[in-house]
C-alpha cells in the first residue's frame, strides 16, 4: 500500500515549482509598479541618513514600537547593504514566496492531509493591497499563519520552551507589521487556545487537567503579553493626541452597505489585467465550491478553525470599509485570514479534488505569472525613463514638490501605480518628497517628520 506522503510526492514538487515561478515578476524588473512602496523605501533612506535629505526638520522618534514599522526597520538593515532595489526586492520576496509557504505550515500544523488547499492562497499574493504599496500590512500576513502554526505546536507540547520564546517572537513581529495583522492573530490566538482547555483535548494528555490548564494559560500569556501592552500603549498615544481622537472619530464611519459589502472584492483585483482579475475569482470560487461538497468538518470547531474564520467574516463586515486608522479598505484585508481558516476545515479525500485542482492553480499560477511579467516590463520601462528626467531636469538634491508639472510625462496618467516613483529619485540624489505621509505620522510609525512651511 502506498503511503500519502509518498503518493503527494509529486504534488509537493508542484507546489515549490509554483511558489518560485510566482515570484519571477519580480525578479525581471527594477521597480515593482506598486503605488506606496518607494515612500516606504524613502522613509527608510531618511531614518537611515536624515542629513541627506532637503528639506527635512528635526526627526523625533515617536511611537517607535508602532504597528507599521517591520517593512522600514527591514529596510534600515537591508537598504546600506545592497542598495535600493535589491534590498527592496528581498523583502518582496520573503512575501510573495513567505505567504504560500506560511499557508502550507499553517495547514499541516491542524491537518496535514490538508496540504494540498494551500494552492488556493496564489491568487491572494498579488493582491489590491500589494499593488497599492501596503507593504507594511503584507509584509505581516505571511507571519500571521506561521506564528498560529508554531503557537500550535507549542500548546500540542510539554516542554516547549525554545517553542514558546520562538512563538512570542513571531508574535512581536507581526504585532509591527500592522495592526489589522495583529488583530487577525490575536483572535487566532484565543480561538486555538480555548478548545485545547476543553474535557476531551486535555483527556488525552499525559498531565493532570489543572495543571495542563496552568500550562496553556502560561505559554500564552508569555507569547500574547508583550505585543498586546505595546499595542496598548500605541492606542493610548495615538488617543492623547488631538490629531489622533480626530482621526478615529472621523474614520468611525460607514460609506454604505453596499459599499461594506463590495470592498472585500478589492482584495482579489490588481492592475496587471481585468481579464486576469476575473478569472482568478472564477477558478478560485469554483475549486472552493468543489471542495465543500460532501466534506466533513466535523473536527474544525474543536481546532478553532471555523470560531476563526467566522470571526475574520465578522470583522469583515464591521471594520470600516474606506476608513479607520489610516484609510484604504481595512476590512478587506481581513478576507485572506477569513478565507484561509475556512478551508482548513475541509477534510479532502484521496482523489478528486486533491488530484485536479492543484493542476489548475498551478496552470493559473503560469497564466498570471505571463501576464504581470509583461505588465511590470511595461511599467519598469515607464519608471526608468521618468527618473532619468529627473536626474537630468532637476539635477541632484532639489525638492521636487510640483514633480508632475515641472516633469511632466503623459505616460504616468495613465499609470496610478507609477505615483510616488519619484521618491526613488530622492533615495538615490537626496531632496524629499512631498508624500512621505507626514500628515499621518500614526501610519510612518518609525519617526514623524515635519516639511518646511516654505517647501
């Protein structure tokens, strides 16, 4: 008879040829088309050497243990070492290849048989959220799944200390991450924990049932305090302020149910093709379908699987659709977790599904790989020809406030994606830009920084 693991052999191939077939686009351009991503990659050039960059008041290190610092703090260490573009681009791909990979340790960490649904996150990669520069939120996400299945192991174990140590690591990065990272896997985190102190979990431990209690209640205050006394503090700073009370006031609000329930979608569209959009949806919603029909799921309420991704749903629906803390969707960004927990509840069979469907992600994967590959040659060609004028135009170390009108290039009109290239410009010749989110130093984290009144 041969064994699972053998007969997945070949699906396992599969999955890495994919992983690393998806990450190609980045690989063959210079400047990934992505709106926010050069002001993050400035903001680490001005932490790094403030004295460079006109014109640039004193830096105050505020809130420096914020929930958006990951992506700069990365690229603080990363930027003196290989440059702008290469350090730019390791961190991509410790994304677009970390997410998959961090799905496929979550699922084998509650069912390993489950392993093979982990095709299904491919097209969540290149997301609404990556195509509009929300790296910080991105960066965070593959964490989330491999800190909830570490936390796993670690509360299946008696003695798990390193476990424990690495598990509270994990957790304080993502809390840096993003907050909406930080909420999805604390409540990951509480929905893990209370089944495992349940009769019929601890009737199968070696341990007394109090002192089992004792034990998971202690892993997890270890692994949960640090970042959630940060987090507080954070919110009580941002509360202290009158720019901040203002804020959330203003965010606490609702464009329209429509609206609350059609912004998930964004999470699935990009700018590479429509056409691509579409398709990824169908194939995705059908292969999610097909694999629900006739499944068991009898075990995933026991796992805090199915309390997870109701809870993600939950949030979905409540958070703010175009506001709150910074704008921009956040409660589509909670899809993904939603989405992911579901289907770790299906309990796939030997055939069928586990055979087909990966072959045609996996065609999907190629299919999108081709078309974004050809988008992001488009728009690295546009990118190097815009910041040569620049170098040429302006020269070195000018604020290019008005850069639209004093360079024009028709081109980015039509080319959202292309908005703030010019911070590129800044990190290799100095000067500033005018987007480097000074009106919203909650969301810069690192440090807040203050144009001239003159600029």
């Amino acid at each position: 008879m041969i064994r699972r693991g053998v007969r997945d052999s070949p699906l396992k191939w599969l999955f890495l040829v994919a992983v690393f077939v998806h990450a190609i686009p980045l690989l063959i351009v210079e400047y990934v088309p992505s709106v926010d991503l050069p002001n993050h990659v400035l903001a680490a050039a001005v932490a790094i050497n403030s004295d460079g960059f006109y014109p640039v008041g004193p830096l105050a290190f505020d809130w420096v243990l914020s929930p958006y610092i990951l992506f700069t703090a990365l690229m603080v260490v990363l930027l003196p070492i290989f440059g702008a573009i290469w350090a730019t681009k390791i961190v991509l791909l410790a994304y677009v290849i970390g997410l998959p990979l961090s799905v496929l340790a979550y699922l084998r960490a509650f069912n390993r048989n489950n392993w093979p649904l982990a095709f299904m996150v491919f097209p969540f990669v290149y997301s609404y959220h990556f195509e509009y520069g929300f790296i910080q939120y991105c960066l965070g996400i593959p964490l989330v799944f491999l800190t909830l299945s570490v936390c796993k192991n670690v509360m299946d174990r008696i003695d798990s200390r390193a476990s424990v140590l690495l598990a509270a690591g994990l957790a304080m990065a993502v809390y840096l991450s993003h907050w909406v990272n930080f909420l999805a896997f604390l409540v990951g985190f509480v929905c893990l924990i209370v089944p495992l102190r349940k009769r019929h979990d601890l009737d199968t431990m070696p341990m007394p049932r109090g002192r089992e209690r004792v034990s998971v209640l202690m892993k997890g205050l270890a692994i949960i305090t640090p970042p959630l006394v940060l987090f507080a503090i954070y919110l009580s700073q941002v509360w202290s302020r009158s720019q901040g009370r203002d804020l959330i006031k203003a965010d606490l609000h609702y464009r329209s149910i429509v609206w609350q329930l059609l912004e998930p979608m964004r999470t699935l569209m990009s700018s590479s093709s429509l056409v691509l959009d579409i398709l990824q949806i169908v194939v995705l919603v059908t292969l999610t379908l097909w694999a629900f029909l006739g499944r068991k799921t009898e075990s995933c309420v026991r796992r805090g699987l199915l309390p997870f991704s109701i809870s993600m749903i939950v949030l979905v629906m409540l958070v703010p659709g175009q506001s709150f803390l910074g704008s921009w969707g956040h409660n589509s960004r909670f899809v993904i977790f939603a989405y992911v927990a579901l289907i770790s509840c299906i309990a796939l069979p030997k055939t069928g599904w586990r055979s087909v469907a990966p072959l045609i992600m996996s065609l999907l994967v190629v299919t999108s790989t081709v078309f974004r590959a050809g988008y992001y040659q488009k728009t690295d060609l546009i990118a190097k020809d815009y910041l040569s004028a620049l170098q040429t135009v302006v020269g070195k170390g000018k604020n290019v406030y008005n850069f639209l009108v004093e360079v024009p290039n028709p081109r980015l009109a039509g080319l959202p994606v292309l908005l703030h290239t010019v911070a590129y410009y800044h990190v290799d010749s100095g000067g500033y830009s005018p987007f480097l989110f000074d009106h919203q130093p909650h969301v810069s984290g690192l440090y807040t920084s203050r144009l001239l009144k003159n600029s």
